[in-house]
C-alpha cells in the first residue's frame, strides 16, 4: 500500500508537470518563433519484492517472484521544431528561415539562436532582436548601418542570402550578411528563453553560413514565422493530463483509506 501512495505521488508530480508543459505552450500560442516542448515520462525501473520463503528467481521449476512496478519519472522534456506558418509583416526588417536554421544572436556570454525574425534598427543603426541582442553576420559581429558611410535615416532591405543593405536614395552599401546556424542534432539545445536556445554536448557545435548554403534555409524579408503550437493538440493534452493527475489523486485516497482500516484492526 505504502508502494501504492509512493507511485501516486510520483504520478501527480509528473502529471503537474505535464501540465506546466502544456500550459507554457498554450501561453505562447502567439508568440513567434516559439517552439513547443513535449513532456517525456518513463517507467521507473520495477523492484523485485522477493517474498519470504519463495527461492530466487530463475531456479528451474520455482515461481519468479512479484514484479511491483515504483511509477513514473520525467524522461525528458524536449523541443519540437516543426515549422510554424509563415505571416507576412511587409517590414523589411521582419525575417523567417524558410528552411532548417537559425538566427544568431549576441548573448552576454556567447551566441544564442533564434528562429524568432522581428528585428529593428536602434538608434545607433545597430539591427537587434525584440529584447535587445545584436544579429549578428557571418563575420560574426553586430549588423550596423555605423561606418557603412550611408548618412541620413537609410531605407533598410534583406536579399534571400541575407545580405542586408542600406540605402539613402544615393547612397548604398551592403551592411554584412546575415550568419545562420543549424546543429546536428537541435534536440539537444538548451532552452535559455521562450524563443531563444544555446548549443549543448549534446546539441553538438554550431553549423554556421549564410542562407541557402550549407543546409541552412532561405531568409524571406517582410515576413515572420509563428508559433508552432497547436491549439487543438495542447487542449487534448491538457485533458489527457488532468485526467491523470484526478487518477493519481484517487490512489492516494484509497491508499489512506485502506491505512486507515488496517489502523482499526489494531
């Protein structure tokens, strides 16, 4: 019984998990560039409980002994990065990868990557993401209009290789090229935002290029990639989710019920 209370407390913490989960993916339905995670549980390894008496397992002609399984535990909590749908801004400074890729950013204590594309050009002229990280160029230094020798409030357009270029109407200059990265394996990156991810052991290092070379995507201009999660898809989950967390709740009720019983017998 006691076992019993154990494997459903194990159960209501993954549970609540999953719907932690599944409610930070329904909260950044209209976040662009988010990409949904999905909660992972396994099977605790099963505990042989040799009973008293009975021989060892796997002594021709005896009975194996029961087989109690211990729960459930998180496995993993992994990205899914499918494709969002695409939705057109008409700001130039506005960029999706139609493709495999991802934008990098200067962090404050290395590069970042971003499928996220809403950029501007700050005061400085300097092109930067929505919380202020640089985008950086297959030199790898900030994208900016300083020192291009364009005056004034240039114009601002991106070429499908990433080329971004400035222009006043007389003069013109090409800013840098925008770097994109892709990994060997994108599951193993480390989430360090609701858009943003870092390069892990596991992610291996970073691939790095302009657009449409290397294995890395198209940028288009004047549009932005969505989020990719699934309304329909997140409230099953949510269902799916309560319901068990309910179920877990009903074995540590009956479990304390049966204690309780068992107390009286005394």
């Amino acid at each position: 019984m006691l076992r019993a209370a154990e494997s459903a407390l194990r159960g209501l913490k993954m549970h609540q998990t999953y719907i932690d989960v599944t409610g930070n993916n329904i909260a950044n339905v209209n976040t662009d560039g988010f990409k949904r995670s999905q909660a992972e549980f396994e099977d605790i390894l099963t505990a042989l409980t040799k009973v008293r008496g009975m021989p060892d397992p796997g002594t021709p002609g005896t009975l194996n002994p029961a087989m109690v399984g211990l729960g459930v535990r998180l496995h993993a909590i992994d990205g899914q990065f499918s494709q969002g749908a695409l939705k057109i801004t008409n700001v130039a400074t506005d960029l999706a990868i139609q493709g495999e890729g991802y934008f990098v950013l200067q962090g404050p204590t290395g590069p970042v990557y971003t499928r996220s594309g809403t950029f501007t050009l700050d005061a400085n002229g300097t092109v930067r993401a929505g919380d202020g990280k640089a985008l950086l160029s297959t030199t790898g230094q900030p994208i900016s209009v300083q020192g291009s020798g364009v005056t004034g409030a240039p114009a601002v357009s991106i070429s499908p290789n990433g080329q971004v270029i400035a222009s006043n109407g007389t003069q013109q200059a090409i800013l840098g090229t925008i770097q994109l990265a892709r990994f060997t394996n994108q599951s193993g990156l480390e989430r360090v935002g609701n858009t943003e991810f870092r390069i892990t052991v596991a992610s291996g290092p970073a691939i790095t290029g302009q657009g449409n070379t290397n294995g890395l995507g198209q940028i288009i201009s004047g549009v932005v990639e969505t989020s990719n999660v699934d309304m329909g898809t997140e409230l099953t989950n949510l269902i799916v989710a309560q319901r068990g967390f309910s179920a877990n709740q009903k074995v540590m009720t009956a479990t304390d019920e049966l204690v309780d019983q068992l107390n009286k017998l005394r």
